[in-house]
C-alpha cells in the first residue's frame, strides 16, 4: 500500500509558461456589468428615436412636394381643357360666320317662296349641320331693344309702344350658347314724344287721371271723332 505523504495537496495542472493566477478566472465584477448595460440601452434608444425622428421629416416634406405636384398637375389639365375648348369654340365661330351670309340667302329665298326642290333639301340640311355646331337665330318682332344683342338701323316713333321696342327685324341675329357671333339688325320705335304716362307707383293720380276723363266725355257727348 502507498502512504500520502502528509502535507501535499493535488493541484491542476498548469499549462507550461502560466502563472498559477492565469489558471483560475477571473470571475467578473457584477456591478460593472449591469451599470455598463442600461447605459448602452440608453444611447442606443436615443439614436433611434432621433433616426425615426428624421425619417419622419423626411416623409412629411416628400409627402407635401408630391401633394404640391398633385395640384400643380390637375391645374395644368384644367388650363389645357379650358384651352381645348376655347380653341374649339372659336374655330367653330369663325367657321359659322363664314356662313352667315348663304344662311340670309336661304332666309330670304324662303320668304319669296324660292326654297323649293334639291335647294330646299340641301339649304335645310345646311342649316341643321349648323344647328347641331351650336348656332341659334335670335331676333323677333315686338321684343324689347336691347343695345347688348340689337343694331339699330332704322328708328321711328309710335303711340302704341310703352318703350324703345324691335318692330322689324332686318336681318337675324346669330349666337353660339351666351357668345354673339352677330347682333340681329333691327329698326326701333319709341313712344310718341308728349304722349302722357301714368306712373305705376302711383295709382291715386292714375284713378283720379281715368274719373276726369270720363267726366269730361260726359259733359261733350262723348269723344270726338275723326
């Protein structure tokens, strides 16, 4: 039997070249660890919240120069059709009246009867491609004169008329939805001059005026005649 020898222990071996300290670790320091932990967590989170931060004004200046653009966008395509139609209205205006004088020369030849046959046929096909282009006649007697859409070209008095009235219409006038593409040529008649109005505004003068009348057809045996 073998006999320990007292006083020895058994220890690790330790790699040649190590000191005895190297052979056991270290055991770290616990609260160095957590201090060094919430503050790294700390930074981290800030660094974040700035990125999200300027993520953020980015998207919202990105958002606003295409909201910008929108805009810009649609104006531009209601300026472009504004544009169209304008372009359209006036080529068909300068067409029309081009042919407003064959349209006279088939007014007229209706008036004297001379619309008949093949002339009649193409004249009312004419004036139907027009219509559906957008023209319409305007002008009729009895109308009140308006300076805006009537010329005056000839001007007479009559007792039977309260205001400056169309009496004959010389030559139709033409428009294309509100525009005018021609005034209808007319000849006016105003009221007689001196002849006595009684104003609407006032009816006590307006009866008084009617019982003088009557009174004094009484007492001459009624109106003269002739």
């Amino acid at each position: 039997m073998t006999e320990e020898t007292p006083g020895f222990e058994e220890k690790p071996d330790v790699p040649s070249g190590a000191t005895p300290d190297d052979a056991e670790p270290k055991a770290a320091s616990p609260s160095a660890e957590e201090g060094a932990a919430p503050a790294g967590d700390a930074n981290e989170t800030a660094g974040l919240v700035a990125q999200l931060d300027q993520v953020r004004t980015a998207l919202g200046e990105r958002t606003a120069d295409l909201q910008r653009l929108q805009a810009e966008y649609q104006n531009y395509r209601r300026r472009v059709e504004r544009d169209r139609i304008a372009v359209k209205e006036i080529a068909i205006a300068n067409l029309l009246t081009e042919l407003l004088p064959v349209l006279d020369d088939i007014g007229r030849a209706r008036e004297h009867g001379e619309l008949v046959g093949g002339f009649k046929s193409v004249a009312e096909s004419l004036e139907t491609v027009a219509a559906k282009m957008g023209l319409q006649q305007f002008g009729k007697e009895g109308e009140p004169f308006d300076p805006t859409i009537h010329e005056a070209l000839m001007h007479s008095y009559a007792p039977d008329v309260t205001e400056t009235t169309c009496v004959a219409i010389l030559q139709p006038g033409y428009r294309i939805g509100e525009r005018t593409i021609r005034p209808a040529r007319v000849a006016v008649a105003e009221p007689q001059p001196g002849a006595q109005t009684v104003k609407a505004e006032d009816p006590e003068n307006a009866a008084g005026a009617a019982s003088a009348e009557k009174a004094d057809d009484k007492e001459s045996g009624g109106p003269e005649e002739g």
